[in-house]
C-alpha cells in the first residue's frame, strides 16, 4: 500500500488541474475577448462612435432645403440669381438633389464664416416661402432680419367661406392692402393660402403682424391703416 503508486499519483494530478485551469484561463479569454458580448460592447461601439462624429461634422457643414413641387419652375428660372450671391460673395457649394428634390449647400475650404451657411439657408427657405429673389437677398445683405411664419387658425378658427374672406381682406382688392401693410411696416408679406410669411427685422414683424391679426379678426381695413400711421409716426419720430 506504501508504493511508488501513491506518489505518481499525487503528483500527476497536481500538475493535471494545472493544466485544466490554464485551459479554462484561456477559454474564458478568448470568451472575453472574441465572444459575441465583447465585441459588441467593445469595437462596434467604437465604429458607431467613428461613424456618428463624421456624420455630426458633414451636418455641420450641409444644410438641406426641401422644395415643393410648385416652387420647382420658379427656381429653375431664377438659378442662376440664387446661385451667384451664395457661391461668388458667401463661398459656399450649391446644388439641387434631384432625386431628395433638395437644395443642399455646403461649406468647402475657401469659406471664410461658417455663419454663411446658415444665412444662405435662410435665403434659399425664403425664396422657397415665396419671396422674390431681389426681397430674399435682403437676408445676405442686412443682419437682423428674420422670416416669421403663421396660420390664420393661429389666430382665428375660419373654415370654408369665413377662411376666404380673411384672405381676400388681407390682399385688398388688387393687393392693396398687402402693399400698404408692406410700406408702412417696411417688411415683405406672402400669402400662402391660408399660411402668411413675413420678411423684416423683429419689430417691423410685430407691426406687421398685428395689422394682419386685427384684418383677420374682423377689423375693416380703414381702422387698421390709421393704427398703422400712428404707430410708424411714432417710431419715425423716435429714430
């Protein structure tokens, strides 16, 4: 029973669970390292992360203005107007995506402010609203001009005949009262059916749009053009 045996034998398992955990070591590495859970928690977050900081960059750089199908023939007549002012004076890239049916504009390395591609985006949704060329470069040109957009429900809930009324007393008979409000107020006025968009510095869109609300309301258009004249009296004399 006192053999050589017993010896071997305990010193052969000894250096078997050596082995065995040096094994299991090693699977539990490679478990770690090349199992499902490691890489997805490891480098499929880091290519996410590449990914996502490019695609924040190229944003930065791109604005994208979407066109609807009735402003497609006025800004194929009026490209080349919108296309020079943004390539030549701000130093951007434009073009039209067919396919999106998108202006998209870009910044490239001779612009100088990269201010600009937000104010020729501006300019382009402006055109794109229904501004004439010549009234949305006023935005490239100015500072502190804003484009305000509103609904007549905003302000008064008409359906049917009411809503046309509305319309018809804010475009006068042959625009006339649009024209004035525009005078006065020194801003530009779009009616978009029942959606109205207003060109100006942040003050003249208050006057401008406070005529418009009391129109809409019901007020008649004599009463609104005195409050008119009495309010730019007032700021012609404080200028």
């Amino acid at each position: 029973m006192e053999d050589v045996n017993i010896d071997t034998n305990n010193f052969e398992p000894i250096k078997a669970p050596k082995r065995r955990k040096e094994s299991v070591g090693d699977a539990m590495e490679v478990d770690s390292h090349n199992g499902i859970e490691g890489r997805s928690k490891t480098r499929p977050p880091r290519a996410k992360r590449y990914k996502t900081k490019s695609f924040s960059e190229s944003k930065d750089d791109m604005r994208k203005v979407s066109v609807p199908a009735h402003r497609y023939t006025p800004l194929k007549e009026n490209w080349l107007k919108i296309f020079t002012p943004i390539v030549e004076h701000l130093q951007l890239q434009v073009r039209f995506n067919l396919k999106t049916r998108n202006v998209e504009i870009k910044s490239c390395d001779e612009t100088k402010d990269i201010a600009n591609l937000q104010k020729a985006a501006d300019f382009v949704k402006a055109f794109v609203y229904g501004f004439e060329v010549e009234d949305a470069l006023a935005l490239l040109r100015l500072d502190d001009l804003f484009v305000e957009t509103f609904e007549i429900k905003d302000v008064k809930t008409l359906k049917g005949d009411h809503q046309s009324r509305a319309i018809g007393r804010l475009a006068g008979k042959g625009g006339r009262t649009k024209f004035t409000i525009e005078n006065v107020t020194k801003t530009r006025i779009v009616l978009a059916d029942s959606k109205i968009h207003i060109l100006g510095s942040f003050q003249n869109i208050q006057l401008a749009r406070r005529a418009i609300c009391n129109l809409i309301l019901g007020s008649p258009p004599s009463k609104v053009y005195g409050q008119l004249r009495n309010v730019a009296s007032r700021v012609s004399e404080r200028m």
